[in-house]
C-alpha cells in the first residue's frame, strides 16, 4: 500500500500494489456473486471488500467500485515535475503541470 494521488478522486488515496489488488477483485468478485445470487444488489454485498480496504488503508471508502481504481499499478511513474503519477505507464504529458516526460 502507497499513498498516491488519483486523478478521478482528485486527492491522495492509498493505493494497493499487486498482492492487495487481487484480494480486493477477489472480494468484488464475491460481492457480485452475491449479488447474482440474492438477484438483488445491494452495498451489503461488498462489505467484505470495504472492510479489507478500510482495515488495511484505514481510510473510510464506502465506493468499491472507487477500490478498483486505486491500485498503484494502473497509474505511471511519479511526474519529475510536480511529482503526481502519470496517468499510465507510457503517458508523456502530466496533466497537472505539463510536464512533457523525458525518455
């Protein structure tokens, strides 16, 4: 887990790395079982998931689609710049300050 910035949420969010990411799909995954199986969707589904983001980050996430997003691996390298990640591993633009990446 590392705190970094996301673009959709706008702030400084933890992100999971590899090993978190694929318990909490993991967990989404139970959730939309759930979900098939009870033919009724509801936040209750994905309580576990919500619970393992918020044990292991101790930020109150209460979106768990907004876990699905926070994992460090979809975001690039911080910018040289003003230091936010990359939108993507490959982007060469930081559409925060500007940047254009070198390399």
């Amino acid at each position: 887990m590392k705190i970094r910035y996301c673009w959709r949420c706008r702030m400084d969010v933890p992100m999971l790395d590899s090993e978190e990411g694929k318990i909490a799909s993991k967990l989404l995954a139970e959730g939309f079982q759930e979900s098939k199986r009870l033919k009724k969707h509801v936040p209750e589904n994905f309580k576990k998931l919500l619970d393992y983001y918020n044990g292991l980050t101790g930020f109150e996430e209460t979106n768990p689609n907004a876990i699905m997003h926070h994992f460090i691996n979809l975001y690039g390298p911080d910018c040289e710049n003003c230091g936010k990640p990359y939108r993507t591993e490959t982007a060469t633009f930081c559409p925060k300050c500007g940047n254009k990446r070198k390399g």
